[in-house]
C-alpha cells in the first residue's frame, strides 16, 4: 500500500473515532472512576463480539436462508434485552434510587441470550470455508467475566451518580446511551463500512 493510501486511512480513521466520539457525548474528563469506565468499555467489547458474529454470519448466509433468519431473530433478542437493560440502567439513576430488581434481571437475560445468540452463530459458520478478512468467529466473549467487571462498574457508577449533578449527570446518561446495540441491518458484512 503507497503512502499516500495510508495517510488517507489514518485521516479516516482518526475522523471516524472523532466523530464517534462527538455523536455519543463521550468526554475524557467524565468523573466516573476508572472501574466505571472499564466496565462501559465492556459494553462495547459485548457489543462488538455480537456485531462481529453478525458480520461472519453475512458473509457465508443469504437473507433468505434459514441460518440467517434464526440467527437474526437471535440477534434481534440479543439487542432488545440488552437495550432493555441499558435503559433499565438510565431510568433507575434518573429515579435517584438503587438497582432495581428488573435491572439485574434484565442483564442476567441478555446475558443468557447473547451466550445462546454466539453459540448459534459460531455453530453454523465454523464449518464454513475460511474466507480472507472474515472475523474470526472463535474469539470468544467472555460473558461471566463482562457480567462481573459490569456489576462491580454498576456499583460505582451509581456512588458517582448519587455525588454528581446537572451536566455530569448528563454526561453519564449519554456514555450509557452511546452503548445501545447497532440494528442488524445497520451491520455489514465483512469488506463493507461500518455506517
């Protein structure tokens, strides 16, 4: 690849990870300790392991096969649990209270769903032929250990939120709402951009 191929990469790169970065309000300077932060950052490593199971998923699998369709059925409950959850999470900080009992149900389900929603996916792509650039669907998400750092990171989200107001308040809703999942039809397939 010339040189000129790579700046125009990294320029891209660099404005897509801004803007990003603009569009979910994300500021460095957000007083969440950093057991917070690494457990938000999980959010996005849950999310992206789905989004990459999708991707793999799309490459081997027409819309109208039955792979697809159950693995997008799969997908959609992955998404709605964890949407759920997600907002479960900004409504019970807005209520100034403690955790509720559908909060940690709701993130136990998607959980449990995102476990099923991988095991399918990875079950009918493994016998695929390797295609170059397709993610590699063995890598795993470890759900245990995101659940555990999500829980603890939950606990001081909520001892930061309870010493916060105003804009830093707003400031943590918007980090959580920038981890809501991507419609399966906004995913692409691997060697298409990301919208």
């Amino acid at each position: 690849m010339n040189t000129i191929k790579k700046i125009y990469i990294l320029t891209f790169l660099f404005l897509f990870y801004f803007l990003v970065g603009c569009n979910h309000n994300i500021r460095p300077n957000t007083n969440l300790p950093p057991e917070a932060k690494d457990g938000l950052s999980m959010l996005d490593e849950w999310r992206s392991g789905c989004e990459q199971s999708v991707k793999m998923l799309k490459t081997y699998y027409k819309p109208e096969s039955n792979e697809y369709k159950k693995a997008y059925s799969s997908y959609i409950e992955t998404k709605t649990k964890s949407d759920a959850w997600i907002e479960t999470l900004i409504t019970d900080l807005q209520m100034g209270g403690k955790p509720s009992n559908r909060y940690k149900s709701l993130l136990e389900e998607a959980a449990a769903q995102t476990v099923e929603f991988k095991n399918y996916v990875k079950s009918v792509c493994t016998s695929q032929p390797s295609t170059k650039g397709v993610p590699e669907i063995l890598a795993p998400i470890n759900i245990g250990d995101i659940i555990e750092k999500l829980t603890n990171a939950g606990i001081k989200i909520w001892e930061t939120w309870h010493k916060t107001k105003g804009e830093e308040q707003a400031n943590i809703i918007n980090l959580i709402k920038g981890k809501k999942w991507l419609d399966f039809n906004d995913i692409k397939e691997v060697g298409a951009e990301r919208p």
